[in-house]
C-alpha cells in the first residue's frame, strides 16, 4: 500500500517537473513537441544524479545542453531554461525547508515552532 503511494507521489512529481521545465523552455521561445521533453527531461534528471557536482547544478546544465538541441531547441534556451528550472525549484522549495529547520533541525532535535 505504501509502495503504491509512494509510486504515485513520485510519478506526479516527475511529470510536474517535466510540464515545468518544458513551460520555461517554450517560455524562452523553444519550439520543441511537449511529447520530446517527457523523452528528454528525464534523462537529464538522471544525469543529474551522477554525484559529481553539488545538487546537479552544472551537469543537468550540460546534459540540457546536449539532449535539447536533438529536437530543435537551440543549446541556449536549453541552457537558460535549465538554470531556470533550478532556480525555480530551489525557490518552490525553500519554505518547506526553512519550516523543517525551524521544527526537526538537521540533527532531529526541536526547534524554535515548538
């Protein structure tokens, strides 16, 4: 039962990232299909994972580069548009981090929401 939500959260999770980068990559004028970013994006979030860099900044920089222009989006949209997406994850993220800091703390103990 868990498996099964777990699977669900992270499908619905991978396919908003995918429909977000592809909306700031056409934002920035690319023409591709909607189609080849759920074939491409995800592979340029496996190469993120690679841990050779801090968050996968740079790598899924260099692999939007790469994969992008296959469908037609010059490899400067694809780089903006990765930077972007970083960004924007980075910011739609940082009110839950700051929550957790506040009340577990990185070392599990309570914070000041207490």
């Amino acid at each position: 039962k868990h498996l099964v939500m777990l699977t669900v959260v992270s499908v619905t999770c991978l396919f908003l990232y995918v429909v977000a980068f592809s909306l700031i990559s056409m934002g920035l004028g690319a023409e591709a299909n909607i189609m080849d970013y759920f074939l491409l994006v995800p592979l340029i979030f496996i190469a993120m994972q690679f841990p050779i860099s801090i968050g996968g900044w740079g790598v899924r920089e260099g692999a939007a580069v790469v994969l992008l222009p296959l469908v037609g989006v010059a490899p400067s949209v694809a780089f903006i548009a990765s930077i972007l997406f970083g960004i924007a994850i980075f910011l739609g993220t940082l009110p839950g981090h700051m929550i957790w800091m506040m009340t577990a703390g990185p070392s599990g103990t309570k914070g000041s929401l207490n």
